[in-house]
C-alpha cells in the first residue's frame, strides 16, 4: 500500500508486528479498531524525517498475529511491554481512537515511558449510555461486524484523500476475512467494559498533551467525546480541525503543522 520514499523494518513482539522508519527521538504510532499502521502512510514520510517511528499493528491487525481476547483495555495492557522492549524511551505516543485510550493508559501508569502524548480522537471519553452500548454490540455483532467495516470509514473519515482512499480499501479487503471481521467485533464489544474509561487515567497524565480533535467525526463526536477529553486533561493544547476521525489522513498538511509545533520541530524546506 506505502510507495512513499521511506523503507520500514520490521520487527516482532511476540506476534505484534511493529514497523520502524526513520532515525531520532522516539515515535510510536498507534491505530484505530480494524485498522493497521498502514493509517499512517500519509505522514510518515514526514515524521522519519525528525523521529525514528515505530508503527505499532495491534494484535488481529496488519501483520500481526490474531490473539483470542483483543481489546481496547487488553492493548492498553499490551502497550508498556510493546514500549518496554523496543529500548529507546521514552517516547512520544500518537494514538488514533483505541490507540489513544492506551496510549493515555501507558502515559498514567508508566509515565517513565512517555515524553509526550499526541491524540487524535481517542476513545474512553463516551458517556456510557443506553444507546453507546446498543451501538457497541450492534458493531460488535459478528454477524454484522463485516458490514460494519465496510460502512464506518465512509462515515468518519470525512475527507477524500489518496490515504482516505486506500483506509477504506484495506477495511473492506480485511472485511472478507473472518477472523479479522472477528477481531473487530471483540474490539468494539470491548468498549462497554466498565475498565473502557479514559478520564479517571487522564487526569493523572504529567506530560505534554496534544488532543487534536476531528470535529466532524460522528462516532466521537467533539460537542460529547471531545469536550469530555479536554476537561479531563489537567493541562492539554486543543487543536479542532474541519475532518472526521483522522486528522492525520484526511488534513495531513494541518495535523503536520499542528504536531511540529508541539514538539518543536523545524519546518520542512521543499527539496
């Protein structure tokens, strides 16, 4: 999928299958429910020009191995080791939906892991109503998860972009697979557990945050989910931009300045 100009390696945690480009500080990249580190390609020829990136594939993901339990709470479980074992901490985490949530996970409880924290619509931050939880077991319905797949990247990712384009491709290839449908349903089955809450953990996060929200994102919506975010946050700098739930692969160009900006990173000169 990937024709840019950057060569990842690959490297194994267990089955986790983790992809590395780049030479510098730190960077771990970390996607969203059914997707791969393939949701990343637009920017990662830009971050592997400042960073040594480490695109995570959470387990039934990309190039990872299919485990029986996956879930938002299981990958926030997994994270540390996965940080643990690559050696080069700590490291900024820039995490996309149930990335996020483990993302801030790691950053509370292992804050020795985490130097910064970039997220982009993270999950944990939904009120936990009668119709959150119709929604999780209708998307968590095996017999409908194919589906699912299939729909929800046409609903929030709201821009079309060569990226955009190739999310939703993979999405509905990885829809024909069953155990992939499969690792999809648990995901979002996973989202009703009582331990699926980012707030409690936010509060105790004592790094940079960036909390870059999607404001045109139906399944996390900024006015319920991002809102909840932000005041959970000690202290976090908010950047809504006009996209849905992938800001790095609908407003590459917006989600780039805004991330330079944060770490400090010089602008890039066109070659």
């Amino acid at each position: 999928m990937y024709s840019g100009a950057v060569q990842f390696d690959t490297i194994k945690f267990g089955d986790v299958a983790i992809h590395s480009a780049g030479s510098g500080p730190p960077v771990v990249l970390l996607h969203a429910n059914g997707g791969s580190h393939h949701d990343f390609d637009g920017v990662i020829d830009s971050l592997a020009k400042h960073a040594t990136v480490y695109a995570v594939d959470w387990p039934g993901h990309g190039g990872s191995g299919v485990t029986t339990e996956p879930g938002a709470c299981a990958f926030a479980d997994l994270l540390p080791r996965v940080l643990e074992s690559l050696g080069c901490g700590p490291c900024t985490l820039i995490g996309n939906s149930v990335g996020g949530f483990a993302a801030i996970r790691t950053a509370a409880r292992h804050p020795h892991l985490v130097s910064n924290l970039v997220l982009v619509n993270p999950g944990g931050f939904t009120p936990r109503w009668p119709t959150t939880f119709l929604a999780c077991r209708l998307f968590g319905w095996n017999r409908f998860s194919p589906f699912a797949m299939r729909l929800l990247p046409r609903l929030y990712l709201r821009r079309r972009t060569t990226n955009v384009d190739q999310i939703r491709a993979a999405l509905t290839i990885a829809s024909q697979s069953k155990a992939r449908a499969q690792t999809f349903a648990k995901v979002w089955r996973s989202f009703t557990d009582k331990n699926h809450s980012a707030s409690p953990d936010a509060m105790n996060v004592d790094v940079p945050v960036l909390l870059v929200w999607g404001t045109h994102d139906p399944v996390l919506p900024w006015l319920i989910d991002g809102r909840r975010a932000r005041k959970s946050f000690r202290h976090a700098e908010v950047v809504k931009l006009q996209c849905g739930h992938q800001a790095f692969a609908e407003l590459t160009d917006q989600f780039m300045g805004s991330l330079r900006e944060f770490l400090g990173w010089k602008e890039e000169v066109p070659s």
